[in-house]
C-alpha cells in the first residue's frame, strides 16, 4: 500500500511538471527557456534562407512553408515578449457565456502560432491565424455546456498549451409551475396573489431574471403583467 501511494504520488508530480512546461511553450522560444527574447532572435536569424534539415532551424519555420523567411519573422514577432515573459498561445475576446445559436465565432490573437484548432463543441476546427489574428466559426452541442479549448499550433507540429472556455447552448424552455391558487378554483376576491415556481433544465433556478433585475415578468391570460420577485434556489447541473 504505502509502495503504491509514492508510486501515485510521483506519477502526479510528473503529470504536473508536463503539464507546467506545455504551459509555458512559446511559438519563438527555440533556446528552451520557456520565453522569447532576443536570445531567440538571434537563433531566427541564422536560419534565414538556410534549407531545412532535421533537428536544426524545422522550429524557426514557423508557418510550416518549408522556410525560413519574412513570413516566419511576422509570426515570431508577435511572440517576442522579452526574458522570463510568457504569454498564451491564444488570446480570445469575451463572448456571451450563453447561446440560443448552433454556433459561435471565436475571435483572438496568438503569441505567434500560425494555425488554430478548437476541440470541444460539435467537433473540431481549425484556421490559420494571418497576422497572428484569426476568426473561427464552431458549432456547438445542442442544450449543453460546451467545453471548448483553443490550441495553437506551430508548423513543425509544435502545440501550445490549450485555452480553456465554456459556452452553453440552451434552446430549451424553463418550465413553470403555479403553486397557488390550485388548478380549477373559485376566486370570490377582486385580485389575488398568485405563487408559483420557475426553472431551467440547464441552469436550474440560477440566472432566471429579466433585463438584469432580480425579478421575473409574469403574465397571467396573456393580458396581465406583473413583476414577480425573485427567489434563489439550487443551482442546476453545470455540464451535459
């Protein structure tokens, strides 16, 4: 027992030290420290107009054209950072973390990787990042939290760490129950005051309000409409 607890134990500490180094790849880093400098810079520019050769200069083709030109210089600028600096393979602007549509556009900028692949959703995608930008349209999961994670990817097949994000996809809708008064009773008041409940098959009763207000519009016959207030309950289920 004791054996196979340190046998764990190193297996983790292994695990996180991989995955601590993919962390901290960078698309310009081809002295293996983990930063882009002018140390770099200086590797990049003795691969210029050299022709390629297994195991020296494959890491400065940054775009994968089988050379080493402008075309790489433009993408391991946008990686230079300076010592000890790291900076993600890919920088996505904020989107909406819920969607009532089949799919959402992600848009960014990468720390010099020429191509982008995004694996989560209703499958995986990728683009090419011009200028170190890009915009890739991804089809989302029906009715379920979608786990997506943005990857750059080198032309020597060189891999950035991922990107997390999530977006939910929801078009079903909430479900209502009315507590009070009961189905089918006779009302002898001139108004009364109606209870009920409200929730949703993805976020449970988290987030159900209206235009950015803790409270819920009600409307009873389709003529009335009151402002019902609102009421926290257990969250729902967060992924599918």
């Amino acid at each position: 027992m004791w054996r196979q607890k340190r046998l764990s134990q190193v297996i983790l500490v292994l695990l996180a030290t991989e995955f601590a180094a993919q962390a901290q790849i960078m698309s310009g880093d081809f002295t293996g420290d983990f930063d882009a400098d002018l140390l770099d810079f200086s590797v990049f520019q003795n691969c210029v107009g050299k022709e390629l050769i297994a195991g020296e200069c494959l890491g400065a083709d940054l775009d994968g054209n089988e050379a080493v030109d402008l075309s790489d210089f433009k993408f391991f600028s946008c990686s230079l950072a300076g010592p000890t600096v790291g900076v993600a393979g890919a920088i996505l602007d904020p989107i909406p973390s819920l969607t009532d549509s089949p799919c959402v556009t992600l848009k960014g900028t990468t720390a010099g990787w020429a191509t982008i692949e995004v694996l989560g959703g209703a499958g995986p995608v990728t683009t090419t990042a011009p200028d170190c930008s890009f915009a890739v349209e991804v089809q989302l999961a029906p009715n379920r939290v979608n786990h997506l994670f943005v990857t750059g990817i080198r032309g020597d097949g060189t891999r950035s760490a991922p990107t997390p994000l999530s977006v939910t996809h929801d078009q079903v809708a909430p479900s209502l129950f009315i507590d009070f008064p009961p189905d089918a009773a006779a009302i002898t008041t001139a108004s009364v005051d109606v209870a009920g409940r409200v929730s949703d098959m993805l976020s449970g009763f988290a987030d159900l309000d209206a235009d950015g207000r803790p409270d819920l519009r009600v409307t009873v016959n389709g003529a009335a409409t009151w402002t019902a207030t609102y009421v926290s309950g257990p969250p729902g289920p967060t992924c599918a």
